[in-house]
C-alpha cells in the first residue's frame, strides 16, 4: 500500500514503558504528494511541522485502543497556522492538512484533542501549549490532559521514536531521558518485541460523505451554497481532495 509504514512496539520490562519506532519517509512522500495535487506544497516551517506531526500521530495510534479516533488541531497566533491531524487506530490511517488563511487567533497557542471510540462519547480537551516544535507539543499535551509522560524524538531522516509510560514508571527519569538513552533501551535483554503495527497515510473521504457533510452545513440553504452554479468544489476538511458538488445530487 502507498505511504504504508511499520511500527515497531516494544515493551521495557526493566523501565516500565512501550517504545514505539518507524521510519515514516514512505507516508510522508505519499502526505507530500497528496498536498501538491490538492493543498499546496508547504513551506518549509509547515513542511517541518507535518512531518513530526503525522509521525507522532502514528506513533501515538499504535499504543491506543483498537477503536479509537483521535483529531488534533495545533492553532498558532503567529505565523497563523492550523495544523490538521487525525489517527484511526482501527484502520491504521493517518491524514493531516494545513491551513494558512482565515486563521482566528485564540490569544495563545492551542492544542485542540478530540478522542472518539465506538461505544463511547467524544473526549475533548483543550490545552495551552509553547513553540513550533510539534513533538514537543504532543508530550506538552500528554502531561496535560493524558496526566502522563510521554516522550518524542526525532531519529534523523523521518524515523521517530516514542516511549510512553506505563503503571510503575519512574517518572522524572523518562522525562529527563534524552535520544540516546531511549535507543540504548531496545539493546537491554528485558526489551522485548511485542508487535509489529502498520501505518499508512489516507483519507476515508468520498464524493457521498462529502454530499452529506455539505447537506449537513448548508440545509436549507442551496441558494447560499450554489446561487447561480450547477455545482461547487468542495473540499474534504480532514485532507483537502476536492469534490466537484451538483446542486441536483445536493436536492436529492
């Protein structure tokens, strides 16, 4: 599959804590590939920002539960920014956007989280959070709103890492941890691997859930949505493919 990488998912008896690793260059060539034919091709901050953004993300799914949804919106004042970013640990699928216009100012940076699961209710949380440096900003999150530790590190290229407390962890050593001791966990006899975890970039959207996102927002309304038109584009909120939208299929 296009974009599709595997995560490696071990567990450290000795440290109480899942590492998590991949390199993510393949899904982020196919993220890079879908923005030019449908976004745009980021500048070099956002270019930056996506990549930690859809490699913690994939991170992140794999030592979730099986049914979770999970969307996240970064909001920066300046430059105005809002990053995109969702993980469904059912499918394995990640997909992110940006968007640099129209951007409303909250004061402050935000990180905006809503986490779904099947059975349940939507969990949401908003959380305050500092700088560019996107990995940064999910262990900021964590310790915020998931009242744990988690840590994020860049392995050079696109491969990351993640290690995620557990029940007994020591706490203030795996936030002081840096790259090198977090590596030099998996050579340790009590690493072990437990799994191996596929992530892809991809989108779940199609001409009809587009239709009905668009009925949804604008019931009522087709004369606000197409005035004189027989159809509109439409993008798809979550990665920004285009949908050309007829007023005929909207009325039906």
């Amino acid at each position: 599959m296009p974009g599709q990488v595997t995560v490696e998912r071990f567990l450290s008896r000795e440290r109480d804590c899942l590492i998590a690793r991949a390199d993510f260059a393949p899904l982020f060539a196919a993220y890079l590939e879908h923005s030019r034919n449908w976004v745009g091709d980021p500048q070099p901050l956002v270019r930056v920002m996506m990549a930690q953004g859809l490699a913690a993300s994939g991170l992140y799914l794999t030592c979730r539960p099986r049914d979770e949804n999970t969307a996240w919106t970064l909001n920066l004042p300046e430059p105005p920014l809002n990053l995109f970013l969702t993980a469904d640990a059912a499918t394995g699928k990640v997909v992110g956007r940006y968007f640099e216009e129209n951007v409303k100012a909250t004061g402050g940076t935000r990180f905006y989280v809503q986490a779904v699961r099947r059975s349940g209710k939507p969990h949401m949380s908003v959380v305050g959070v500092k700088g560019f440096d996107v990995l940064s900003i999910f262990e900021q999150y964590y310790v915020q709103s998931e009242q744990a530790t988690a840590r994020f590190f860049p392995l050079g290229g696109e491969s990351y890492v993640m290690l995620m407390a557990l029940p007994g962890v020591d706490e203030a050593w795996l936030r002081d941890i840096d790259c090198a001791e977090a590596m030099a966990l998996l050579a340790v006899p009590e690493t072990r691997l437990i799994e191996h975890r596929t992530v892809s970039f991809g989108c779940r959207c199609n001409r009809d859930t587009i239709v009905r996102i668009v009925k949804s927002m604008f019931a009522g309304k087709a004369e606000e949505l197409f005035g004189d038109d027989g159809e509109v584009e439409v993008q798809c909120p979550r990665c920004g493919r285009s949908y050309d939208v007829a007023r005929r299929a909207f009325e039906s």
